[in-house]
C-alpha cells in the first residue's frame, strides 16, 4: 500500500518539524507555585523519533501537553511547522459507540474531509497498523493492543491534515503502551517502529523506561528531576544497544539521586 503521510524527506526551508527555545512552565502563583519546567531547549526534524525520558514528576507529560497546545508556556518559545499535532494516550479513548473505522474517521470528519475520501484514508490506516478486518468492530469487541493499534491509526489521521499542505506531521505520544502486558507492548513497539518508518512521521514519544526509549528512538533525551531541564542526549545509531541502556541508566540514576538528596 502506499503510506499515507509524506516521507522522510524534509519540506524545502523546515528543518525542523518542533522547535522549544528557553521553555519555562509553572503552575500556581506566588510562593505556592511551582515550576515543573525550566529553560527546556529541544527540536525534532522532520521525520525524526525522538524519546523523552526522565523519572515520574519530572514534567515529560507537561512537556507534551505545551507542544500539543493543550496549555501554554509560563515563558519562552513553542515553534510548529505542523498547525495540529496528533497526541496519542496512555489509554485508547476511543468513541465506545462508534466502529473502529469510524473512530479513525473522526478527526477527518471534523477537518471537513469529505466522506469517500476519508473512509478510504481509514481504511488505509488501519491496513497500515493491521487491523483491516476490524473496522467494523466496536471498541469492547477489541483486545487493549488492538484498541491501541486503532488509537495509533486515528492519531495518523489527525496528523494527516498537517501533511496534506507539505508540512511535516507531528505525533506525539505519552506513554502509549505502559498499561500493557509485556508481550502486547513489545509487539506494538515493533509495529510502532515498522509505522514511523513506512510513513515518516516526526513522533515525540515520552517514556520512563530507557529499554523502549533506546529501541524506538533515534534520539534519545533525558530530563532532570523536577524542574525538568535537558540535562543529555544520545544517537542511537551505532551504539550497541546494551551499552547505551546501560550509559542512559546509570545517568538516570544520578539525576534521580541527585534530587533525592536536594
């Protein structure tokens, strides 16, 4: 089939699908306030995996929500390429009384695409994560994979308006398999891999463990315990894969460490 949302290869004059410049975020005012990020500096490519990890509280999931549009920075810059990022949950969220193709169809439908057009673009989304034989099934008649397979197929949906003028999509992704049994997150780690790649979707996935970080990402980035800062970064690409969670660990230990003692 043919994917659906562009390709690596970057629109001419973007370099850069995200881009956050000196991104502070606090929450509440006075002495009561509290800053859960602070002079964040990060950009994703077009196309680009990146992986956003640090220990719980340390503000990833703050992070995605600003990128999102869903809050706004306290100070600093969120600069997007891509006018409607697609965000993907911990949980499916999908309609419960719609089909799964009708699920993926939904923010077609709210972008005003017409209906022919979008049921064939559902029915190439749910191809793309496997599940073509499904579309007429209701969320309670799928397993927890599948529904988060037909999740993963409505994000590319809704990413899919950014694509259609050249921009690069955008999808973010907040923790989407931790709720999952140890076989289905690996399974859908791997589908989710084999996707990025047949569409090349710029995707900014938070996560708290460095296993899935270092085999999905091509970037892997570390924030420090709250306030959240980039403390380091790795490439994936030609480090061995043993080494380098052993080397993302050990720095995430001392970040944790570090705040224990403060």
């Amino acid at each position: 089939m043919t994917a659906t949302l562009g390709t690596t290869a970057p629109r001419s004059g973007v370099d850069a699908a995200v881009t956050l410049t000196g991104v502070r975020k606090e929450f509440g005012t006075g002495q009561h306030a509290v800053v859960a990020l602070d002079g964040v500096d990060l950009q994703v490519a077009p196309g680009e995996f990146v992986c956003l990890l640090g220990a719980s509280g340390c503000g990833k999931s703050t992070l995605l929500n600003l990128v999102a549009g869903l809050d706004a920075p306290t100070s600093g810059r969120i600069g997007l390429t891509t006018s409607r990022p697609a965000v993907m949950f911990q949980e499916a969220a999908l309609m419960p009384w719609l089909t799964a193709e009708r699920n993926v169809e939904l923010p077609l439908r709210l972008a005003g695409v017409r209906r022919g057009e979008r049921r064939a673009r559902a029915g190439e989304l749910l191809e793309l994560v496997r599940l073509s034989g499904v579309g007429r099934k209701r969320p309670h008649e799928l397993s927890g994979g599948m529904r988060q397979r037909v999740a993963l197929a409505r994000a590319l949906a809704s990413a899919q308006g950014s694509a259609d003028d050249g921009a690069p999509a955008l999808l973010l992704m907040d923790e989407p398999f931790a709720a999952l049994d140890a076989i289905t997150r690996d399974v859908l780690q791997s589908e989710l891999a084999r996707v990025w790649r047949e569409t090349g979707t710029a995707v900014l996935f938070v996560t708290h463990d460095v296993r899935e970080a270092v085999r999905l990402g091509q970037r892997v980035v570390l924030l420090s315990s709250r306030p959240g800062r980039v403390v380091r970064e790795w490439a994936v690409e030609g480090r061995d894969p043993a080494e380098l969670i052993e080397d993302v660990t050990g720095r995430l230990r001392e970040v944790i460490s570090g705040h224990a003692a403060a």
